[in-house]
C-alpha cells in the first residue's frame, strides 16, 4: 500500500496539480494559433487522464477503506467540524470527474478546466492559506516575507512552468503523430 501511495503522490506532484495551468496553455494556443494545432486532441487526452485518475485514487480510497481504515483519517474528518467542506472536496474529487464521461461538456475547454480546478481544490485553498497567513505576520523581521512564502510562491510557479511545459510537449507529439499519419496515407 506504501508503494501504490508513493505512486499516486508521484502522478500528483508531477502531472494532476499541472491540469489547471495545461487547460490554460492549450486555451492560450487555441486562441493565439487558431486550429494549427491539435487542442482538441489534447484536450481529450487530458479528459482521459482525469477519469483514469480518478477511478485509481477512488480505488485506492475504497481499499484503504476496507483493509486499512486506521491509516485513513475519514471517520474523524467526515463527521468534524468542517464536515460539510471535506464531503464537498470528497465530491468534487471523486464523483465530479465522472461527467468527463459525457463527450458533448467534455469537450469544452472551460468545464474541463473547472473540473481539474475542483479536482484538487483542496491543494489549492490549504496554500492560499498558507500564503496569505504568511503575508500577514506580524513577527516577520520588517515585513519580510519567510521562507516558505518563497518557497510557496517558487512551488506555484513550478506548477505553472510545468504544466505549460508539459501542454507543449503533448501538442508536439500529437502533431508528430498527425503528420506520419498523413505521410502513411
């Protein structure tokens, strides 16, 4: 089970928390290049690695649940103070990534923007409040900002760089793969 955690907190770091800034490059490319790349083709391969992801970590969930349920904080965090937050993040986490499965609101690219965003919008409010809690010391040396505001603003623009980076390199290999097709015929 360690090894499977390991994996999926790999996947995370490297490719989920970069959807959000992917959907956005290929929206960019979209609008500045027209239709001379493959966004669409794009965009489906990124829909098919949000429903294959979600049915892993559901997965994961549902066996940790049954088999190692004192690893899995579920109990104390779906029945606590902030019931009603976690069952939304739950939610949005493992059943909203299903409505990908219907083609027509898939393929836009601002609703598969809006599920990855809500995909992990957890992540994103923890370092939200993360960065504004830290913005507003009132221990801090001259107002300076502590290392993990840096830290926190460096982690985000990594995602960002990251997630454009990997948008590029999936459109150029799409593109790659569309003219050896048209080379074949």
């Amino acid at each position: 089970m360690e090894v499977y955690n390991r994996i999926i907190s790999l996947v995370d770091s490297n490719l989920i928390y970069c959807l959000v800034p992917m959907i956005l490059a290929l929206i960019l490319i979209r609008l500045i290049f027209k239709d001379k790349y493959p966004t669409k083709k794009a965009l489906n391969l990124i829909r098919w690695t949000i429903i294959g992801y979600t049915i892993v970590t559901l997965l994961y969930f549902l066996i940790g649940m049954s088999f190692y349920s004192e690893d899995f904080a579920f109990t104390n965090r779906a029945t606590g103070p902030y019931k009603y937050m976690y069952w939304f993040m739950l939610l949005c986490t493992s059943v909203l990534p299903f409505t990908l499965l219907n083609k027509k609101i898939s393929s836009s690219f601002w609703y598969v923007l809006l599920i990855a965003f809500f995909m992990k919008v957890g992540v994103y409010f923890e370092r939200f409040v993360l960065l504004t809690t830290s913005f507003h010391r009132d221990y801090a040396p001259n107002g300076r900002m502590t290392n993990i505001t840096d830290s926190l603003i460096y982690g985000i623009s990594v995602f960002f760089l990251q997630g454009f980076i990997i948008s590029i390199l999936i459109l150029g290999i799409l593109k790659i793969i569309e003219r050896k097709k048209m080379h074949a015929a």
